[in-house]
C-alpha cells in the first residue's frame, strides 16, 4: 500500500482504520452528505498560507491566492480572513472575491485575454493592479481607463525565457507560447506604456509554470526579471513591486518541493544582494495552498475483472476531477477505511463517464469490494474548479472541515440545477 506519508499529512491521517481529515472522520462525512464529496481542511490551507508568510515575514510582501485553483466561496473566505489578496483571469472571479469578503484593492489581474468589460469592471471596484500580457491589451486597457477618467495600474508580465534545457518541465515562462511578453521586447513595452494617459506602471510580473518543485528555475526566472528592471528603472520608469508569480507545486505521489519558507529565503537572498529587498513583493500561489488540503470522496460501484485490466468503477468521474484525464495526472486513492477482507489486486480505478479517458488511477493495488469508499488525495486544486457536468453528472458537494467541526460550503448539483438556464422551443 502507501509507501510515502499520506500528502496532506499531518492534517490527513488514519485514527485506527479510518481516515481522518483534522478531527472528521471522512465515512461518516460520506455517509451524510453522499459521494462523490470533496472535503478541504482548513487547518492544512492556513498551515500552507502560513509557510510563505513566514518566509517574508518583515518584508513589504502578500501572498495573492491564485483562485483558478480552488473558487469555492469559503476556500476564499478562509483566504480573505488570513490576509490575501487575490490573483484573478476573470471578471467572474472578481466577483466571487467580493462576494466572499476579499478586498478588490489587493486584486491583480492576470490572463492574455481580458475583454473591456471585465476591464470595466476592475477599475471600477479599484483593484491593485492589471498583468498585462501584450502590447494589444495594454492599447485596449488605456482606451478604457480614460474612458472611465481613470489610470489603470499595470504591471507587464514578461517572459522570462528561462533555460528548457535546465528546467524542461516549465511550461510557460518559455518562448513560444501564448504568455507574458518577450524578455527583449520588455524595455520598449515598458516605455510605451509609461507614454499612455490611462496607465500608471507600478510593478513587473511573471510566471513560469505550475507543479515546480525544485527552486533554481524561481531564482533563475529572478534574476532575469532583476536584469529588466534595472533597465526599466535605468529608463526612468520606477517599479514599486515585484511579482513572482505562481507558488510552489505539491507532493502528488512522493514529491519533495521544498518548503514555502525556504524558497523565500533563497528569493531574498538573491533580492537582498541585487538591493531589491525593500521592494514590494508578491507571489500567486494556487496549487501550494490548496492542494493537499484536500480530498475527493467516492464510492466503489462495481468491481469488473478482466483479461488485461480489472477495474474497479467508482461514482467519481473524469467530470468531477479532470486532472488524471487532461493531464495523465497522479492522485493517491486510499481507502476511508483499513483492513477490508477482500484480496489486494490491481485495478485501474475509472468513473462512469463514457470515454475510455474518464480514469482516476492505473494500476493501483486495492482491498476493495462493492460499496466502499475511496479517496482520491491532493484534490483541492484544480479539481472542483475544473470539474464540468459532462454526461449530465451534477457537481459534487463541497465540505469544510475545522477541528472537529465541518460545515457543508456547497450543496451537490440537482438535474434541476443543470437544466434551469435552458429553455425548449
Ligand atoms: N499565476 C498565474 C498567472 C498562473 O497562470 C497560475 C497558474 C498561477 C499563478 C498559480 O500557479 P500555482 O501556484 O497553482 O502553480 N490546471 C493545471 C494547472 C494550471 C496552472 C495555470 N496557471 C493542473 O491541474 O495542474
């Protein structure tokens, strides 16, 4: 079975044979609220939150949560309550900080692809800054600004173009693909836009990918990103932060990232001895902060042996927890209780979507029969916020655990819910 600590330890453990997240025990959360069910630990988000704040701690700095992660209203809750700010792709997001009680004055906002009215709204509720990701949307944003008599606060996301060589897993600080805009265009995209009415420069952003678990490829990406704004600066152009953008990746199935504090140590190292430490600094963590807080519940349907494969289908599918599907992902599946009489055997673990993509597990060793539950771990990013109502499957409930205490944060979806926006002819 599990060789590794359980990801999502010390808040996720067995008590006995049953799996425990905080002081809940899972079962009895699926035996009141159904399956398919993700369960978050609020303590485990707050410990995550806590490492990156300890790491900057006396520094100008704030963590804004990446909420494409995990947008569940009381995931932000729990966020805005700590002191996030937020980085937002959308208008839609924005709305859901306000909604939660998050601050707009500690919003950024990212995304190649923003439309004037999701500019329109951001000005208008006065956020912290705009990522610009082209020179197109920098013309585009000016154009509303002044239009609303106001000056949009940017900053430019550049493209570090860190070594693929050295770091072949970074998937989006690299030439050629749709982000950020080029490390030598950066300068004159910088003048350009200190020249536009409706813009006021304040800070320099980027992003290098996602799931990074070692920390050269965040100093590399610094130092190119310090190289530019001694330019910028040189220019005459004054940057007031510093945004490095998304966190740290999780243990999926053993992974070792290093902790969020020692990453901070490093970047201020390096800050300190290039005379930036006293800049404002952020960071967008997403995945880090959410991710092995939580977990998707599910039960054991059928168990189908057969000649290549056995499998064993469960009520959690590929619409529920796309990651496996899109990405060949790897979750851990553990079950909710220990000690079950069947025989261990190999499974590849599937849903009932009809699609032979619709996997969550290959090739696990299970002791399972027909009605147990399952887990499916480090299921609190990019699951429930990528999860879709494919084969009309309703979204899965949502609980919060804390302590002892938990409280459900969203209702699961009823057929009725999927069809009240549709109307016949
Ligand atoms: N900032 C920007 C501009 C981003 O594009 C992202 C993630 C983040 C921050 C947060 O990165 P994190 O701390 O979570 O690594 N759906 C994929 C991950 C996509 C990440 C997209 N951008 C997955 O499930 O692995």
């Amino acid at each position: 079975m599990n060789t590794h600590p359980l990801p999502g330890a010390p808040h996720l453990a067995y008590q006995g044979p049953d799996l425990m997240l905080e002081g809940v025990r899972l079962s009895d959360l699926a035996a009141t609220h159904g399956t398919p069910l993700f369960v978050y630990s609020k303590a485990a988000m707050l410990s995550a939150l806590a490492a990156y704040q300890r790491g900057f701690a006396g520094r100008k700095a704030r963590v804004h949560y990446a909420m494409k992660a995990n947008s569940s209203l009381a995931v932000l809750q729990v966020f805005a309550q700590a002191g996030c700010g937020f980085d937002i792709v959308s208008a839609g997001e924005l709305d859901r900080v306000i909604a939660a009680g998050g601050n707009p004055a500690w919003v950024i906002f990212s995304g190649v692809g923003k439309t004037r009215a999701e500019m329109r709204r951001a000005l208008e509720v006065g956020i912290l800054c705009f990522n610009v990701e082209s020179e197109a949307e920098l013309e585009v944003l000016n154009e509303v600004a002044q239009s609303l008599g106001r000056r949009a606060p940017i900053s430019i996301r550049v493209n570090p173009n860190v070594d693929a060589k050295t770091h072949p897993y970074i998937s989006t600080g690299l030439k050629g693909n749709k982000f950020g805009v080029a490390h030598e265009r950066a300068l004159s995209v910088y003048q350009r836009a200190a020249s536009l009415p409706g813009l006021e420069v304040v800070g320099i952003d980027c992003h290098i990918g996602s799931q990074i678990t070692t920390t050269s490829p965040y100093l590399d990406a610094m130092d190119r990103v310090l190289d530019l704004v001694q330019a910028i600066e040189a220019a005459g152009i004054p940057l007031r932060h510093i945004d490095f953008g998304g966190g740290l990746g999780i243990d999926y199935n053993g992974d070792t990232p290093p902790a969020a504090d020692a990453l901070w140590a490093q970047l201020l190292a390096k800050l300190d001895a290039r005379g930036y430490g006293q800049r404002e600094l952020m960071i967008e963590p997403g995945r880090s902060l959410v991710g092995n807080a939580g977990v998707c519940l599910s039960e054991v349907q059928y168990l189908k042996p057969g000649e290549q494969k056995n499998f064993c289908i469960i009520d959690a599918a590929m619409n529920d927890l796309p990651r496996p599907a899109m990405y060949e992902a790897f979750h851990q599946i553990v079950p909710l209780r220990l000690n079950s009489a069947a025989a261990e055997t190999v499974y590849d673990v599937v849903g009932p979507v009809c699609e032979s993509g619709d996997w969550l597990g290959r090739d696990r060793a299970l002791q399972v029969q027909s009605g147990d539950l399952l887990a499916v771990l480090s299921a609190g990013a990019y699951c429930m916020s990528m999860s879709s109502n494919y084969n009309t499957r309703g979204r899965a409930a949502e609980v919060l655990v804390d302590g002892t205490q938990s409280h459900l944060i969203r209702r699961r979806e009823s057929h009725a819910d999927q069809m009240q926006f549709e109307q016949l002819v």
